[in-house]
C-alpha cells in the first residue's frame, strides 16, 4: 500500500482516539461495509445519525443497537468516500479533512457504485472547486451536494462533533454564511 493522502501508509488508529465501528449498509445493493468513526453526526435530506462513545443514535436519540446504518446506494459511496480521504477506507477521522479533493474521490465512487447521481457543480466558490460542490474541511464538515439526471438533488455531510462548531453555532450561522 502507497502513502496516504498525509503521508501515513495506511492510517492506523490514533492514540487516545476511540472509534466506533459502523456497518455501512446499501439498502440498494445490500452490500455493507464497517467504517471505524469518531464522534460524528451523519446528516443526510432525509434523516440524521449521531455517532458516540462506542454507540450509533437515530434521528429520534434512540440506539441503534447493532451499529447499523441503512442509507440508499449515493450516499453508502459519499460516506466510502470520506472515509477513503487518507487512503485507508477503515477509519473516519481528522486525518481524511483533505478539500476539495474529497470531490474527485466522492465522484470515483459514485461512478464505481453505479449511483445515478454525480456531485453537482460548484456554483457558490469564485473560481469553482474543480470536483464539484464537495468538500472535506478542516472544521471536521464534510459534504457533498448531488443531482441526477431529473434534476433531483441531495445534501449530505459528516460532522465530526470533537471538531466542528457547536451545534448553537452552527444554527447561528446558517442564515448567515450557509
């Protein structure tokens, strides 16, 4: 295996870092994958999931108890995606916050999952990201906005809650800066 992205070969977990293990489930294909995360909140159109201390919350707080997440064929392969940002596909955590490059990857497995969306075009950034409206920042948020043929879009991001801006915020900000 090649050095990752950080110059790690294969990123191998932290020292005083603890990771939950996450089995990714395509409710499309019915393939699955355990991806190892950090604290985080996944947050998707539709539904949202918190990720801590070992335990998977649904929408609602209430425990998943076998660390399960059904999500569509999109967004299995964006979340590959950004676990895939150092070169180890294992573990999601500071060291896969690559920019803007999370969109090529995002875009690659896209394709490879035969997903009918592609990451939509950046049209906020002057000049655009060069992989789209997709991006993995250093404040822990990774994201990535999607379109189909139709014209149907989806939002989708990873928060990794040690890092990212409290949630108060974040709310504060959202009118103003999102």
């Amino acid at each position: 295996m090649g050095l990752g992205i950080n110059g790690i070969q294969g990123t191998q977990q932290q020292k005083g870092v603890e990771y939950t293990p996450v089995k990714i489930k395509n409710k499309d294909s019915g393939k699955s994958v355990v991806i190892n995360f950090i604290d985080s909140e996944i947050i998707s159109d539709k539904t949202k999931w918190k990720i801590e201390d070992g335990k998977v919350y649904n929408s609602e707080g209430k425990i998943i108890r076998n660390n399960e997440i059904n999500v569509p064929n999109a967004q299995a392969a964006l979340i590959l995606a950004a676990a895939k940002g150092d070169g180890n596909g294992k573990y999601l955590d500071e060291n896969d916050l690559i920019g803007s490059g999370y969109g090529e990857i995002a875009a690659a497995e896209l394709k490879k999952a035969n997903s009918k969306f592609k990451i939509a075009k950046d049209e906020v950034n002057n000049p655009p990201m060069p992989f789209g409206d997709a991006d993995a920042m250093e404040n822990g948020q990774i994201y990535a906005n999607a379109q189909n043929e139709k014209g149907e879009r989806i939002h989708f991001e990873i928060r990794m809650t040690d890092k990212f801006i409290s949630k108060d915020v974040y709310d504060l900000l959202k009118g103003v800066l999102f």
